[in-house]
C-alpha cells in the first residue's frame, strides 16, 4: 500500500497504515517534500509511478475530483499492466501451487493492478469516513422497536432515526459522504405506504455554510437506488430534492430518506425551541469543524468570524446556554454538557465527530457524558472497517477467514 497524502491527516493515514500492517501488508508512505512534485511533476505522472510499485494506492488531496483523476488514471495503467505482465501472474500461480495456500493468500490481485481509495479529495469526498459513520451509528444505537436485537449490518437497525448533520455543509467532505451513505440506509428500509420517513437527516449550520444542493439531489438518488436495490426494479424521482425544498418545515421526503435544512443562528436565538426542540428529536448527533483552510481567503474567514460574534450576541436569554457556547466558539456552536441537559437529549443520544476538532465538542462532554460521546469509539472503529475495506477490494476475504480459523484451531 502506498498512502499518497498530499494534506495532513492523522487519523485516516494512521489507520490505514494500521490497517494493512495487520493484514501482513507494507506500508510506502509519500513524502511530498521529498519527491518530484516540488520539481513540478503532475499528479497523473506521480501516480503512474506509485501505482506501478503498489497494490492499493490511498489518496489524498485538497482539490475536489482529484481522486477520480487518479482512479482514471489507475484504470489506463491497469489496462496497461494486464496484457504485459500476463507471463507474471502465470509463473505465480504455477509457484503457489507447489508452495500451497499461504502463499497463494500473499496477491489476490493480477501483477501490475492496483486498487485506488479515496481517502478525501478537498472539499467533495470522503468515503470511507462515511462507512466509519454508519458502522459505528449501527454499533451505538439499539433497536427501538423489536426486542431482539438485530444483526449489526442489518440498516433496519437505524429505521425511524433521526440523524443530525451540525457544523460546515459546505466545505465538510464527510457530511457530503455520508448524507449519501444515509440515503443508501433509508432506501434500504422504506416501504411501500409508510406515512412516516425510513430515516431523517437534518441539515444544521450557518447561512454561509449550507449544505449545498448537488449533495441533497445525490442523497435522494441514493436513497432511490437503495429502494430499487431492495425491490429489484428501477424508479425516475420526480420530486423536486434541491435546497429550496429541504429548507421548508417539513422537509422533503424521497424513497424513505427526509432531509430538512436548519440554519444555527435562528436556532440559537429561537425561544424555547430551537436547539432545545431539535436535541430531543435527535437519535445522532454528528458534529463538524468548520473548514477554515476552505476558506477562499483570510478575509472571508475574518467576515465568518464577525457573523459567528454577532449572532451570539443577538440570541435571546432563553437560549442562554446555546448561546453562551457558540460565543466561545471559533465555529459558531458548541456542543456542551449543560446543552444536553438544556435541550432534554435523548438518554441514547450518540455524538459522533469525523476529528479533528477544534472548539466545536470540548474535552468536558466526553468526560462527564462517556457514553453519549461516542466519536473515540467511532474513530478506533476506523481501523477496523478499512481492515475490511483492504481485505474485500485485493479479493482476499476468504484466505484470511481460513487463516483465521487455522490460528485459532492450533490456538484450541
């Protein structure tokens, strides 16, 4: 594996290097400042060198759609690869079976192919943090209404569920992700004549930082392909899913999945309601920095800034405490304890939070509220899934599960 990481990370990077070392894999970590991109080098030339030396190729990078300029690029070298190292993966095959399953586990892949995984591209993308997302709201939440439990993978588990997106639309990759990832869930469980929504995600943040239209129309395609997978057949949405129609009272509802846009600063001055109001309906709370290196300059970060002040000066005394935590807050909102407590949360409410933070989820909510803070608990579930995620794009699932059971019968 090679991580080609060309904006800073820690968790993602780190559990993917964690995550291929556990599977018996290596690790080539790319340094910009040490290789030929500060010679001017092009993305498409640093990745058909990378590739030709990996078989998975993680990518990073601050430009949105760069991951599918790899990809693409990737698929040419792949196609390359296949016709001239062909003799290779004859010898190989001849050489594992002389040597027995082991070593045939070692590549499920032909020579020269590599697999690509995005692992943020700017402010569109970040797909494996949605599978985090949505792995960990499985693992956090019980079902409601039957009492058994269901299955882990099984979405039901989240049917009925209110999921509350708070922090940068905008510029926050992994909400765009995983408001589509949730599509997925919701068309997955709606059923034909339900009167009420298969799930429902709320859209909270400042005016400046929506959630932007495309990914509210992305969304409700997804929760469409997701009902059409369920039933088998193939269904054109003729609702009208933009933000216009989100920011409405109640919401626009497509194949199960309702999404509803709520701009923080009228929550925060709202009397009574607000905050309050949307914390008790909330089953997740998923929370977000703001993205201020998206931020096309200094200035337009100093304007947010002076609006975030603003606002919370503005908001009414019985929102005191939303009010009093967005002002401390270079975000513009705080998800406090006192909050919690002033907005009648739910006892099984989850906060779950991508990381890093900043300001927006203090040290102190984990502290007194361990089991509503759920986002260490999200983040160790990281490794976890991209182990599966390796494992399930090199085809090699089943030769670990039976090394697995061979570990463990001698361990017996």
């Amino acid at each position: 594996m090679t991580l080609l990481f060309l904006e800073p990370s820690t968790r993602t990077s780190s559990s993917f290097a964690a995550a291929m070392q556990r599977l018996g894999g290596a690790v080539n970590h790319f340094t910009p400042a040490t290789s030929s991109t500060v010679k001017g080098e092009s993305l498409e030339d640093t990745v058909r060198c990378l590739q030709s030396y990996s078989d998975v190729l993680v990518v990073r990078h601050p430009e949105a759609g760069a991951a599918a300029r790899v990809a693409a690029t990737v698929d040419l070298a792949n196609t390359e690869s296949s016709q001239m190292l062909q003799p290779l993966d004859m010898l190989h095959r001849v050489d594992s079976d002389k040597q027995g399953d082991c070593a045939s586990s070692q590549r499920a892949l032909p020579h020269g192919q590599c697999v690509v995984m995005n692992a943020g591209d700017g402010a569109g993308e970040h797909p494996t943090q949605a599978l985090v997302d949505v792995f960990t709201m499985l693992c956090e939440i019980t079902d409601r209404k039957q009492p058994r439990l269901l299955p882990l993978w099984r979405f039901e588990r989240l049917s009925g569920f209110t999921v509350t997106l708070l922090g940068d639309m905008k510029f926050g990759r992994t909400t765009h992700s995983l408001a589509q990832a949730l599509g997925t869930v919701a068309g997955a469980n709606s059923k034909d004549g339900d009167k009420e929504p298969a799930l429902t995600v709320v859209y909270v943040a400042p005016s400046e930082l929506a959630m932007p239209t495309d990914i509210i129309t992305a969304a409700a395609a997804a929760a469409t392909a997701g009902a059409d997978a369920k039933a088998n057949t193939k269904t054109k949405t003729n609702a009208k899913c933009d933000a216009v129609a989100a920011s409405s009272p109640n919401g626009v509802t497509v194949s199960g999945l309702c999404q509803r846009i709520a701009d923080i600063s009228a929550l925060t001055s709202a009397p009574k309601k607000g905050v309050p109001c949307l914390l008790a309906q909330t089953d997740v709370l998923y929370v977000t920095r703001v993205q201020k290196e998206r931020f096309p300059s200094e200035d337009a970060w100093q304007q947010y800034q002076q609006s975030v002040s603003t606002t919370a000066a503005s908001s009414s005394a019985s929102a005191v405490a939303a009010s009093q935590a967005a002002a401390s807050s270079s975000s513009g909102y705080c998800i406090t304890p006192e909050l919690l407590k002033q907005g009648e949360a739910k006892p099984t409410l989850r906060v779950l939070h991508p990381l890093p933070r900043v300001d927006e989820v203090p040290p102190a909510l984990e502290a007194t509220e361990p089991l509503r803070a759920a986002y260490m608990r999200q983040m160790r579930w990281g490794l976890y899934l991209r182990m599966a995620l390796i494992a399930e794009a090199l085809g090699a699932t089943d030769e670990i599960e039976a090394l697995y059971a061979r570990a463990m019968g001698q361990a017996e």
